[in-house]
C-alpha cells in the first residue's frame, strides 16, 4: 500500500517538474536572446554615434 502512495505522488509531480523545466529553459532563452539584442543595438548606435560625431560638418 504504502509504495503505490509513493509512486502515484512521484507519477503526479514529474509532469509538472517536466513541464516547469521546459518553460524554464524556453524563458532563460529568450531572455538571453533579448540581452544579446540589446547589447548588439547599444554597440551599434554607440558605432553610430561615433561616426556621425567624426564626420566634418559644414
């Protein structure tokens, strides 16, 4: 008896664990991707920035 109590409550948290593990891998993901992207644009309106500050103006 006691062993079917055990694996019934293994069998019905390792859906939920699986399923919170996936989720948090997809969120970890995207929010990297997210800072990649941002870190990407800053360099790039700083290069932006850069170059328009150095050209000569008339």
């Amino acid at each position: 008896m006691i062993e079917d109590f055990w694996a019934n409550a293994i069998f019905s948290v390792t859906p939920t664990i699986l399923i919170g593990l996936i989720f948090w891998f997809a969120m970890r993901a995207i929010l990297r991707a997210d800072r990649n992207e941002r870190s990407s644009l800053a360099r790039y309106e700083q290069e932006e920035r850069e170059r328009r500050n150095s050209t000569p103006h008339e």
